[in-house]
C-alpha cells in the first residue's frame, strides 16, 4: 500500500460541516494516512481565521487590554466544533491550559500555533486517528531557522510508529522547548515535511480553490486551470502562487521527488494541480501560465565603456545590499544595466540609493521609472518553440502597449516583461489571448 500525506487548509476545516468532508476525502483512500491541518479558517467572508484571532489575543497582551472577549471567541469556535462533531478531543481541558499560559505572557508564536494544535486533536479524535504533535518533532534552531535534517530524522522515527496520524501544521519547537512557527501560511510546508519524513507517494494540498489557473481570474475571464506543472515552472509563476501554496513547502517535496497535487476539498473530484519534477506538456502546449505584478520601480544606469569597467554591476549590487533591498532583475546592455526592485522596499530609500549610485559609480547619467508591471509568461514548451516571443510582442503591439523590458531566463521557460501598471490588464488579457484562446 502506498502513502498519501493530505494537508488541509484553513478553509477545510473551518466548521463541523466543512470537517465532515475532508474526513469523507481521507475515509475514500486508506494510502491517505498521514494528514496536517491548519488553524480553522473563514465560514464566510466576514468570518475571523482562528489565527488571526490568537494574534490579536497577544496584541492584547502586550497593551495589557483585557484579551478575554477576543479568546472567548477562540474557546467557543473549538467547542462548538467538538460538540457538533460528536467527539471527545479533550478541549475543555486543553483550554484552559491555554488559559492558563496565557497569564504568563506567552509568545506570539505559541499563541498563535494554539489554532492548528486545537484544530489537529479535534480533527484527529473525529477519525479515530492517532494525534501526533509538531512539537518537539518539527525543530528549529535557536535563531528560528528550520532544521530539515533533524526534522526528517524525529518525524520520520515518530511517524513510523504510527498507521494513521493526525498532525498540526505552522508550527514546530526551538531548541530551548518554546514554540517557534513558520510563516503565515505555513501549515504547507509542514505538510511538505511530513510527506518528506514518511517517503509519501504524493503531497495532496486541499485547499478551497481547483489548483493554479493559467492567469489571475480577477483579469481573465474564466481562465483555464493548469493541470500538470514543473517545481521549475512553478518557481517562475510565483507572482501568483503564493496564494496557493507556500512557496517553502516546494523545496522539501521537490528534494525528496515527491509530486506535489492541489485539490479542492469543496470540488474532490475536480482534477486539480499536480507539479511534478518534470512536467509532461504532451498536449504540444506552449505556455503553462501568465503570472504577474505591478508596483514595481527600475533604475536605469548609463555610463560610456560601463562594458570594460571592472566590479562596475558589483559596485551597484552591493549598494543595494547595504539598503536591505532585493533585486528582481538586472537587465543590460553594453553600456547600460538597470535594476528593477520591487517598489516597497524602496520607500524613503529611492533618494539616497540613487544618489550613492551617482557617486560610486560615476555614471553618466542614473534615471528612475516607477509604477512598472512585471509579466512572466511561463511554459517549458517555449524552449523548443521558435516564434514564441514574436507572437508575444506582436500580440501586445497589437493593443498599442509598450514593452519597458524584455527578460528571458537562461532556461527560455520564460518570457519577462516590463510594462507601465496602467497597461498590466491589457498586457496580460493579450499574452492570454494570443496563446490560449489563440
Ligand atoms: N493558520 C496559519 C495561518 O493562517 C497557518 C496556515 O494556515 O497555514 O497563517
């Protein structure tokens, strides 16, 4: 028999209802045997997530504001969740162990991973699966760094002692026995973990949406979903996953081989995303997906015989590094390079950087843009594909757009362009146009 780890995500396990299903999804496929859960999440739009409720519990806390209202709000959700499943998960009883901590001011971090643990026991008791926690099995260093060594050695001699577990996710412990948690979201990358220790067979990620689409509904119509991916692919659409999926819960799946399917606990039988280290794209499909971003600023240097200067690209890559700013870019040209960043890291930076940029470098002349969109068009079947670029820039000529920049990856999986933010929409709804709906 093979093994399944199933993560499922906040909106999956957000009431006794929404409960009910995943434990049908798990009951349909005993390889499902390992399963990670969130925290739970929104009933309905207006609704709290569980997490940012214990946040705002700690936020009380330090203001020494009466947090009672905030955490009765915590207590009932998890009660009502008991009650309404029928189960005996031992809430009352944990609660008040919370309680209890929470008069020693606890960290924001145990606070806050209090959801998955709750949500972990009650999901646990309700499919007679053994509850096995992330602490003292998920580990971190004292500095909060992850530790996937160590972490695949005691979950996978944990695990093994098990047929069918329950775990939460987000959260793990540092050296010292406190709670450390990874970042919002992180419940992924714990199930990514999980699947690693285990050896599982697939990574099932269920979530309230059908997998990665091939653009970003709020601008195309109807866009169509992405059946099969790469992690390589994937890395380069990640202006639009983050959504979906953690990006850190790619790198342990992707170490350890393992196929990585993002389903929908509302549609089970929706095919859903697989990626896959390598991706068939037997359909003679060209790209995979548009992803992209607006906000963001370019610095754009000129200086004559910049080509023969030595160290003149480190000089400027180390200014940046002294202002704490990440670069996206650096497309060039014989005398020119520029850099293009992400327009919020910039704020009350802009100025100096550029004035530093002036002095250490001597250009000939330093120039700043903003308000630039960036678009990656994305599909290993580009590689082998001649015309590709052609038909995009003809596509976007078509709608009178003016292309700022052009950047292709050395993999030529990827196509990147700069555009003005007014012109994104056009830009994308074009590329879409041009090689999906052709
Ligand atoms: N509950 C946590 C959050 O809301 C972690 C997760 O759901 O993945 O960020």
């Amino acid at each position: 028999m093979g093994t399944k780890v199933a993560k499922f995500g906040g909106t999956s396990v957000a009431d006794a209802g929404q409960i009910r299903k995943t434990a049908e999804i798990i009951q349909e496929d005993p390889e499902r045997r390992f399963v990670v859960v969130s925290a739970p999440g929104k009933r309905f739009k207006e609704d709290s997530k569980i997490t940012d409720l214990l946040y705002l519990v700690k936020t009380h806390l330090e203001q020494n504001a009466p947090y009672e209202s905030v955490f009765s709000i915590v207590k009932e959700r998890f009660l009502t969740l008991e009650q309404e499943l029928g189960v005996d998960a031992g809430i009352e009883a944990a609660l008040a162990e919370i309680e209890s901590d929470l008069r020693k001011n606890p960290s924001a971090d145990y606070i806050a991973s209090r959801g998955e643990y709750l949500s972990a026991r009650i999901v646990a008791a309700f499919l007679g699966y053994d509850f096995v926690d992330a602490e003292g099995l998920v580990c971190f260093s004292s500095k909060g760094r992850f530790l996937s060594e160590e972490t695949n050695e005691k979950l996978g001699g944990e695990l093994a002692k098990h047929k069918c577990a329950v775990l939460p996710g987000f959260y793990g412990t540092l050296p010292n026995g406190n709670i450390r948690t990874f970042s919002r979201g992180g419940s992924d990358i714990t199930g990514a973990v999980v699947a690693q220790a285990v050896n599982a067979d697939v990574y099932e990620n269920w979530t309230d949406v059908s997998g990665f689409l091939m653009a970003d509904p709020r601008i195309v119509k109807n866009p169509k979903g992405i059946d099969t991916l790469s992690y390589l692919e994937l890395r380069e659409l990640s202006y639009m996953g983050a959504s979906v999926l953690h990006e850190n819960a790619i790198y342990p799946a992707r170490q350890a081989e393992i196929p990585i399917h993002i389903r929908n606990t509302n549609a089970p039988h929706d095919p859903g995303t697989q990626i896959l280290s390598d991706a068939p794209y037997t359909d003679g499909r060209i790209i995979t997906g548009i992803a992209g971003s607006k906000d963001f600023t370019v610095i754009a240097i000129y200086k004559n015989m910049m080509s023969i200067e030595l160290g003149f690209i480190k000089r400027i890559l180390a200014i940046l590094e002294d202002y704490d700013v990440s670069i996206e870019h650096i497309p060039s040209g014989i005398d020119t390079v520029s850099v293009v960043m992400a327009s919020e890291q910039l704020e009350g930076k802009l100025d100096d950087i550029v004035e530093d940029i002036r002095k250490k470098t001597q250009a000939d002349s330093v120039e700043v843009f903003e308000e630039m969109a960036l678009i990656a068009t994305v599909g290993s079947g580009m590689a082998k594909t001649p015309g590709v670029s052609a038909r995009l820039f003809a596509a976007l000529a078509k709608k009178d757009i003016n292309i700022r920049m052009i950047d292709q990856g050395s993999s030529e999986m990827n196509i990147i362009i700069g555009v003005e933010n007014k012109d994104f929409e056009d830009a994308v709804r074009s590329i879409y146009g041009e090689f999906v709906e052709g």
